[in-house]
C-alpha cells in the first residue's frame, strides 16, 4: 500500500473514534451521570439561565462531535470506493486511537488549560477524577489504539 493509501485508511477511523469519544463524553458525562455541563466550571448550573447557558454550549459541543462522526462516515464510505479499508483489527485500533485522542486533548484543554469542566463538577470538583481519566482514558486509549492499530 502507497503512503498516501495508508494515510487515507487512517483518517475515517481516527475521524469516527474523535465524533463518536466525544458522544460518549456528551451523552454518559452530561446527560447521563450530569457531572458536568460545557461550562459548569466557570458558569455552575445553579438557576434555569445557568442551566440553559450550559445546555448550549452542550449542543455546540454535540453538533462539533456529530460533524467530525459525519466526516468520518464519508471518509470511510471513500474509503471503501477506493478499496483502501483497513483490516478489522487496524480499524478497532483507529477508532480507539481516535477515542484517545479525544480525550486526552479535551481533557488538557477544557479541564487542565481553559478549566471550562471537570471530570466530575457537579455536586463539586473532584481534582483527582481529571488525572484519572487523562490517564486512563486519554493516555492509555491513545497508546492502545496505537499498538492496535498497527501494521499486521
């Protein structure tokens, strides 16, 4: 396989793991769990304008994460036309990769840099919770994904 070949079979899965880590973050850490908001670190949700200022930026943040997940649909089904689809194992390791990814660069930027969230804001912050998951689920996922994804 070309390296630009190669490249191209990457980007659906990274695409698709980015869109679809992200869902997982929006739709398990808001609105399932409700630990946190968009904003809930520098705007808490403590009265109904607080509370729908958040559930915008949620829904920016959802229609972002959609967008990369609909990139990564096309990219894939452009893949397949081009007959440039990756193995079973080098996918899953992509979308992994992807998820990672996700996680660690959200996890830096919105909880550690910009400290629009944490892991865990609602009742209160919880510091330890945003090493965990940068660790875990940002660090770990991405290097998983990374040995996954790998040439057979």
């Amino acid at each position: 396989m070309t390296a630009r070949r190669a490249r191209t079979s990457r980007v659906p899965g990274l695409l698709l793991g980015l869109g679809l880590g992200g869902f997982v973050d929006g739709i398990v850490l808001h609105q399932v769990l409700q630990w946190h908001n968009m904003l809930s670190a520098r705007l808490p949700p403590v009265d109904m304008r607080a509370m729908r200022v958040n559930m915008v930026f949620d829904g920016y943040f959802h229609a972002g994460v959609w967008l990369l997940t609909l990139l990564g649909a096309w990219a894939l089904w452009s893949a397949g036309r081009h007959g440039t689809v990756p193995s079973a194992r080098r996918f899953a390791g992509q979308l992994v990769l992807g998820w990672g990814i996700f996680n660690l660069v959200e996890g830096v930027i919105d909880h550690h840099v910009l400290e629009l969230h944490h892991v865990v804001d609602l009742p209160a912050h919880v510091p330890w919770m945003d090493w965990t998951f940068l660790a875990i689920a940002g660090v770990g996922m991405t290097v998983l994904g990374a040995l996954l994804g790998r040439r057979e």
